[in-house]
C-alpha cells in the first residue's frame, strides 16, 4: 500500500511538472508577442508635414473686390465713387494706392482692377471674385463686410453663418478659376468707433439722418439704454465677422488676414469724408493703404 501510494504522488508530481512547462511556455509565448507588440507601438511615427503657406511680397499686378471703401465711396465728393483713390487700386497724381506703391505710377493704372461696388454685402462676393479671377492677378485683396452689419436695424444684419458661407464660396470660386492668386483680406472697420468720431460733426449727423447705417447711426446722440444696446450688438456683429474672415483666410495657404488692423486703426476726424463723417476720406484711404502695404510685404502674416 505504501509503495502504490508513492508511486501516484510521482506521478501527480510528474504531470505536474508537465503542466507547469506547458503554462511556462504559453506564458513565454505570450510575453513575447506582447513584448513585440509593444515595442512596435512605442516605436516614434514622423508626425505628417506643415501645410506650407506661400506668400510673393511683391505681387505684379492687383484685382481688389469689396464696397464703397475701396470704390472710394464720398472721398472726392458727396454721394460718389471715387476710384482714383481707392486704397487699393487709386491712380489719382500724389495718391500711393496700394497698386501704387507695389507696382508704380506707371504700371499700376494697366495692372489693377478695382470690381467693388458701392453698398455690396458679403453675398455679392462671389461674383466679385469671378470677375476678379478672370483678370488672372497675382494679388486680390477684399474689404467687405460693413455693409452687412449696416441695415436698417440689427434685425436685418446678415447672420453669421451666412457670412460664412459667403465668403467660403468667394474663395472657391477664385480658386477654381485663379489657384495661384493670393488674397489679402482687411477687417470690417470699427463701426462704433467711427459713430463716435463722426458724432461730433453737426454737418455728418445731419447727412446720417439721409440712411446711413441706420443700425448704428441712427439717432446718433441717443444714449438711452435700447440705442446702447443697439450700438453693443452691432459692434459684436462687426468682430464676428473679422472672426470669420481670420478663420476662412487662415485655411487657405494663399490667404492673409490683416489681423485686425483695420478694426484697430483710430480714424480722427481728419481721415473720415468731409460730406458723411464716416466713410475715409481721401486722408483715410491713404492710411488703409499704408496699412495694407504694411501687411502685404511683411515677411510673415501678422500676429
């Protein structure tokens, strides 16, 4: 009895030796898949290339689109164009347009095109664009939006998202048609800051009364809580479109936004139209031409 009981503990010891080299081995197996497996993963993966952003500093010839500020709206006298000196495409003697300054006196008149028009909205952009792309430019440069937050009330303003949609179809149609053009794009002025300014001028005020963005012009010296709030949403309209127009332009590699510059920039009343106080006037334009070359020639897209 003794003997057989000691011959069934080795073989319970033997089997479980044996059951023991087989979990060791899958034990191993495993380990060793899972070592591979890791390393494999840690192993470091080269993160895709940086979109490369092309910018030419000195562009040979200049499409601009846009509204009664580049079309030089009240400029040179009361309810007219004034293209001549237009910010950007102005050829008027003594007036260093954008146009001007990047290509010369002599060449700007037959390398520029100015397609604006006076009270355009952002959805009158992609026709713009289309006769601007047709004209094959090296540089378009856009300044609209003012318009569009200038109606009758801050009901009428357009919406954000169709702002949006507007300028993204402006672009795929200069791009369809002009790939390689590039795009310099202004921000909407500070509408209430020029109110402010302009407020002063018994002369403007009067001319305001006419129909001149009523949303934030209109009865100018009322201070009451409503005209405020009128003012306040026409104002955070303004900087959601420069929003827009940052976002849209930031995705295009041709593309560069002013960074507010123009929404920035203090109009005195030196620079405002001597018959609207509040359109530039030709003192204006050559400040938003100066702020344009600015930008246009840098090195690099403004912060």
């Amino acid at each position: 009895m003794p003997e057989c009981s000691s011959r069934r503990r080795v073989r319970g010891v033997a089997a479980a030796l044996t059951a023991l080299s087989f979990l060791g081995a899958a034990l191993t197996g495993c380990t060793g898949g899972s070592s591979a497996t890791t390393k494999g993963a840690a192993r470091p993966q080269s993160p895709p290339p940086s979109p490369v952003r092309v910018w030419d500093v000195s562009p040979a010839s200049i499409a601009a689109v846009g509204d009664s500020i580049t079309r030089g709206f009240d400029a040179c006298s009361v309810f007219a164009d004034c293209p001549e000196v237009s910010w950007a495409t102005g050829t008027d003697d003594g007036f260093d347009s954008l146009a001007v300054r990047l290509l010369g006196a002599a060449k700007a008149p037959s390398h520029s095109w100015n397609h604006a028009v006076s009270g355009a909205r952002m959805a009158q952009l992609p026709e713009q664009m289309v006769l601007a792309a047709e004209e094959k430019p090296d540089l378009v440069t856009v300044m609209i939006g003012a318009n569009d937050a200038c109606r009758d009330s801050v009901r009428l303003m357009t919406p954000v998202a169709d702002f949006r949609a507007s300028f993204e179809a402006s672009m795929r149609q200069l791009r369809g048609a002009a790939p390689k053009a590039q795009v310099y794009v202004s921000s909407v002025p500070d509408l209430k800051r020029l109110w402010s300014t302009g407020r002063g001028n018994p002369l403007g005020k009067q001319i305001w009364k006419l129909g001149i963005c009523r949303s934030m012009l209109g009865d100018a010296d009322d201070m009451g809580t409503a005209a405020v709030a009128r003012r306040d949403a026409v104002q955070e309209r303004v900087v959601a479109y420069n929003e827009v127009l940052r976002d849209v332009c930031g995705k295009d590699l041709r593309c560069r936004y002013d960074g507010g510059a123009v929404f920035d920039y203090r109009f005195t009343g030196e620079q405002l139209s001597p018959w609207d106080w509040f359109h530039p006037g030709r003192d204006g334009q050559a400040r938003l031409a100066e702020i344009a070359y600015r930008n246009v020639t840098a090195a690099g897209p403004p912060a």
